[in-house]
C-alpha cells in the first residue's frame, strides 16, 4: 500500500492478500470476541490479529522500549513490510497509537483504516466470529 490511509474497499480487496498483515488495536474484554459496546457487531475483520494497544505500554504508562516494540511487532507482522500492515480498532482513534509504537520500533509506513470496525461491521462487509488470531 502506498498511501498511510487505507479504505474499505482497498482492504476489502486485499484480505487474503498474504502479504497484508491487518492489526487490531482495540482492547477485548477476556469473555468476548469483540468489544461489547452496543453499537458494533460481534467479530472481527477477517484475518486481524488482536494486539490491544494498551499492550505497547509499561505499567507506569510509558511506551515499552524501542527494543520491546520492535521485537513485539516483529513477531505479529512476520516478514511482511511495514507498509504492508494496516491498523485499526473500534473507532479509528486508539489504532494511532498502534501506529506510533510502530514508528518507534523503526517498522515505518504502516497505514490507518480510519473507518476501523465501526464502518466495517456496518457495510455488509465480511465478519470473521472466531477469536482475532
């Protein structure tokens, strides 16, 4: 992907794309597969991985070290390229600073689905309803 900002219809189109890694940022209640705040639908973004971003934080509040995100990162988006990885959550807002822990590790270039999971589950879009991987 060549731009930072990433529409429903590109990510649409490149969900089984292997080289497309998509991050959900959002942060899941332990009992439930999606946030339960009434207003989305239950599931996932086919294909997501779940890496809340409350997880890029020490207890203290302060982002782990650039060490720690890299290898965090790392793992999650194997060996695809950065600019390749598309973050969201519910309402576009948390994903940010997904994307920032991103930059910080040194994976540059990784793009925002703004819409995230509220526009989603909205669009007669694919749901995936087993637990984000």
């Amino acid at each position: 992907m060549s731009e930072l900002l990433a529409s429903p219809a590109w990510l649409n189109e490149h969900l089984r794309d292997p080289q497309v890694k998509v991050v959900d940022a959002s942060w899941y209640l332990p009992a439930q597969n999606r946030n339960a705040r009434a207003e989305y639908a239950e599931g996932h973004i086919p294909g997501a991985v779940n890496v809340p971003f409350s997880t890029n934080l020490n207890p203290d509040g302060t982002f782990l070290s650039v060490e720690e995100l890299h290898r965090k990162y790392a793992s999650v988006i194997g060996n695809r390229k950065p600019e390749n990885v598309i973050v969201h959550c519910g309402s576009g807002v948390t994903a940010c600073h997904t994307l920032l822990a991103l930059e910080q590790a040194g994976l540059k270039g990784a793009g925002l689905y703004v819409g995230s999971w509220s526009e989603w589950s909205r669009t007669g879009r694919e749901i995936a309803k087993e637990p984000a991987t």
